[in-house]
C-alpha cells in the first residue's frame, strides 16, 4: 500500500466514522397525548422551511419549526410522518387503523429557521418509534387497480396560468361517501390528479397520461346520481381510467403499543 492509498483510505475512514457519529434527527421537545374530542377529525402536519401552503391554509398552519397534529388514530400519524395512504397500512388492530382512540401531538425543533419538512417528518417518524414502539416493513404488489391515461379525442386540459399550487372540494373538506363532489384544482399535474383519484376514487391509479404540465382544471362527479367519475374524467378533462394491474408500495403493520403518559 503507497503513502497515497494510505492517504486516501484514512480520509474514507475519518469520514465512515464522522457520519456513523451523527447523532439521528430529533425534536427539542415533543408531546403525544391522547385527544380530548374525536369529533372534529384529523387536522395539521409539519411546518419546514421549505413548506408551501395555499393562502387558505395559512392560518392553520403549525408554527414554523413544529409538527402539530390533532385528533388523529396512529394510522393517521403513520401517514403524514411516512407520507402515505392510510388505505396502504395493512395488518394494524382496530385501534390504529379505525377506532375511536386518537391523540394530540406537538413538538417543536430547537432552531425553526434551519428545519425542512423532511426534517422534520423524519423526526416525526423516531417520534413515533420511540413513544409508540412502532414496527413495520415495507412490501411492493402489483394489484388491481386503473391508469389514468388521455381518452380517445385528446386531453381537454389547459396549461397552468395560476403561480400556486391548489386543490379544494368547495364547501366540503373532503369528498364525502354517496355525495356529489367537486374538485377545483390549479397548477395539478397528472400524477398529483392520479394520487388523488387514489384516495378518493375507485381504487389505486398512477399516470400513464404522458402529459408533463401542470393544470387548471374543475371536475364534477357524483358516484350515486352520475356522472361518475369515469364518465365525468372522459367529458370534462378528455382522460380515462384503464383497468390495470398497477404497482404498489404497502406500509405492513408488525406491532405498535399506547403511547406512555408523558
């Protein structure tokens, strides 16, 4: 071995050793409580440097530097903190995935003006491992699902003239089962319509539309009077949902515990 190589992999070694020393991401202080109400649903998430909220949402957002999430089951915590859907987790008991126990968090970072989202969510994340003793694994399946490609006369969709991304159902916070929706969206791509469609239409989609801009667009479906949502697609916005095997990443519950009082 030459003076070089010794050199070299001393360097490699001195820099192994200062990464492996890092300590992991954490937050300054943090709380998990069980919540007071489950009447209002699950509200917030984290608040990065890097986050962007539409001009409606301002007002409810955390403080910068924090993650506060009220009213939510574990599944609930699990999707924000990994950033995925709560129909993704499977093998979770009644009580993480859709009963009624829920709980308040709120932690803070020690700088806010340094702290990304990501940052912040893979804090979250430890958080989650150390009060609820969260295990899991990951599993990718390919199953039943639609690609959201361009229907037979074309895309009716209009190039973006908004600066911001929004999407909003109008009076209502979410789609609600057996009612009339109405999606208003600026400055959507098509894989955000499709990760849409995901968690509110028929099962899972992903883009296959081709389609690489962003849009502004309104879609009207009603599942129970019509048009639905594949009818409504194929008029307003000139796509269909293809019936195909798609792939999936699912989030497997192994094991959780109640969070100890704090």
């Amino acid at each position: 071995m030459n003076g070089l190589t010794v050199v070299v992999t001393a360097l490699g070694l001195a820099n192994a050793a200062q990464i492996q020393a890092q300590p992991p991401l954490a937050f300054e202080v943090a709380s998990v409580k069980p919540s007071g109400s489950s009447s209002n649903g699950v509200r917030g998430g984290c608040h990065g440097i890097d986050s962007a909220y539409r001009p409606g949402q301002i007002a409810a957002a955390p403080p910068l530097g924090r993650c506060v999430i009220t009213d939510g089951r574990l599944s609930h915590l699990i999707a924000i903190a990994y950033q995925v859907g709560v129909q993704s987790i499977q093998g979770a008991p009644d009580w993480v995935i859709g009963g009624s126990e829920r709980f308040d968090v709120e932690a803070k970072v020690e700088d806010p003006a340094k702290a990304t989202e990501a940052q912040l969510l893979e804090m979250l994340q430890a958080l989650l491992v150390d009060r609820f003793k969260l295990k899991f694994h990951r599993e990718d399946k390919d199953v039943a699902g639609f690609a959201l490609v361009v229907a037979r006369n074309g895309p009716k969709l209009k190039a973006s003239t908004s600066e911001d991304l929004n999407v909003d159902f109008g009076a209502s916070f979410k789609p609600q089962p057996g009612q009339p929706v109405t999606l208003n969206a600026r400055r959507f791509t098509m894989a955000s319509l499709a990760g849409l469609l995901s968690g509110f239409g028929p099962g899972p989609v992903i883009d296959r539309t081709g389609l690489p801009d962003a849009y502004d667009f309104k879609l009207n479906w009603d599942d129970t009077s019509g048009p639905s949502i594949f009818t409504a697609l194929i008029e307003q916005l000139g796509l269909r949902l293809e019936s195909q095997k798609v792939p999936r990443s699912f989030f497997i519950f192994d094991s959780a515990q109640r969070p100890a009082a704090n």
